[in-house]
C-alpha cells in the first residue's frame, strides 16, 4: 500500500543535474547556479530533485539520524521502509528539451536490495522494472492518493526512468502527451520558489 503524502511531508526542492547527483539551486533571475560544475547557467532549470522522501519530514528531526539512512540516490528507514531517487521525464511539445522531476520512489526490501547489488554492474539495464509508489510531493500537481510506478534501471551513471502507471492523475497524463513550454515555464517557477539555496 502506497504512504498518503501529507502537507507536513513537503520536501526541500533542489535543481538537479538529472542524469547524476543532485544539485542546489542558487537562482537569481533568468538564471541558475550548479553546484555540481559551480558555474551559472542562462535559462530555466527544467530540473529540480527532492532532498529526501515526502515520509522522512514526518520523522521527529532528532530521531531521524538513529532511524534513516540517506544518501543523495538512497534512503532506508527503521530499516522497513526503502527508497530509491529516478527521473521522471515530461515532453515539452514542439522541443528538444524535457521537463525532468528527480524524485523518490519506494521500493520493496527485495528490490532495494537487488538495486545495491547492481549499483556498479555494467549491462544493469537489461534488469525488469521495478514497482514502486511515488514518495514526493511534487509542484503543481496535487494529490492525496498513492502513485504507482514503474522504476527502469539504466545505464551506469544513470538514475532510473520513473514511469507513472497510466492513470487519470496530471502527471500521469503529462509524461504520456507532454506540456507546453508555457507550463514548463509555470513548473519552473513553482519549484524555483519552493527551492532552497545553495550551500556553502
């Protein structure tokens, strides 16, 4: 059963570098810094991550270090409850570009697991997807219902694709048709103010 994502589990929102460790979004306007390569890029980001699942915000903040394991691509906690980082990719119509949300999903203790063993195997592609339930709160699109999901495990040095089980939700419908570049644009700016300074 999927974890119901409450306003109290909103999650600090980051840039991402989609395809590897996530960033920090320094933003000044019309441009963005990466904290990745250090340097500042013209342009909306189009690609924003999550600091850690929605259900680790429900954790008191001084039991988290004694029940949660995290890392930027992986959390456990209490040692039930595993989560993994992929890109979920939505077409811009009429463009190259993608609009790519970096966010956690969950995943059985098994699968958590076979993920470790294949964290540095070449031809880890060719592994079955993996189900799981979406475990972040993402901007401009509202639920209080679980999110299925599928997790495809990609290349070394590439975070899973997070495909959405086909549904009547938003984002379901956006991965599958896509969105203009004026919502891009919308999304941009909705993830942009919730988003939290570089660190130094």
């Amino acid at each position: 059963m999927g974890v119901l994502l409450g306003q109290s589990s909103r999650s600090t929102i980051r840039s991402v570098e989609p395809t590897r460790k996530g960033t920090w979004l320094e933003p000044i306007k019309n441009k963005y810094r990466c904290a990745t390569c250090g340097k500042w890029h013209e342009g909306p980001a189009l690609a924003y991550g999550f600091e850690a699942p929605a259900v680790y915000y429900q954790i008191p903040a001084e039991q988290r270090q004694d029940r949660c394991e995290l890392s930027s691509d992986t959390c456990a906690i209490d040692m039930k409850h595993f989560f993994i980082v992929g890109n979920l990719e939505i077409p811009i119509i009429g463009r190259r570009q993608k609009f790519v949300w970096s966010p956690w999903v969950s995943l059985s203790e098994k699968n958590f697991k076979r993920v470790g063993e294949l964290w540095e195997q070449p031809g880890r592609e060719t592994e079955p997807p993996y189900f799981g339930w979406l475990s972040s709160i993402i901007p401009g699109y509202p639920t209080s219902e679980p999110i299925a999901t599928r997790v495809h495990t990609r290349m070394l040095g590439i975070r899973p694709r997070i495909e959405l089980e086909p549904t009547e939700f938003q984002l379901s419908k956006d991965q599958v048709n896509g969105i203009t570049w004026e919502r891009a644009l919308e999304l941009d700016a909705m993830a942009m103010h919730a988003s939290k300074p570089a660190r130094k």
